[in-house]
C-alpha cells in the first residue's frame, strides 16, 4: 500500500470522476510528488480510474514492470479528497 506521493513519478489512466487532469496534477505535485502523461519503468505509481479504464496498455506494461498500482478511491484518500 502506497502511503505517500512525495518523491514519486505518478501516472494516471482513465478519466477521474471528482476532479480534471490539470487538478490532478496540481495535487500531486502539492503532496511531492512529480506527474507525468506517459508510463515509463521509472514510473513509481499509476494510478488507475474505474472500469472501463481499468484495463489499459498502461495497467498491462505497469503489471509486466511490476508498478504499483493504486484505484481511484486510494489516489483521493493519499491528496485528502472524500
């Protein structure tokens, strides 16, 4: 279980139901951490949507390099979004 953002590559696949990418992006450099639009192996964490997003080439290549992944609800709780 990821407890904090601060010092992580974060990636994000699928649409967010609370909030926009930019926001995204903004709340995850407030908690340290650095977003980026595209997966790489120097990814720490992706995090992903909920289905139909769920599976993507992004959950399939961050599953082959053992990434972790973390869900919607996880990403709010870890930026402090109910």
């Amino acid at each position: 279980m990821i407890k904090t953002l601060n010092n992580m590559d974060v990636v994000i696949t699928g649409t967010l139901a609370k909030m926009t990418r930019a926001r995204a992006f903004e709340a995850i450099r407030m908690e340290g951490g650095r977003p980026h639009k595209k997966i790489t192996g120097n990814t720490d964490v992706l995090v992903c949507a909920i289905p139909p997003h769920w599976v993507t080439e992004k959950v399939a290549f961050a599953e082959q390099k053992k990434i972790n992944t973390i869900t919607e609800k996880e990403f709010y709780f870890l930026i402090g979004v109910k």
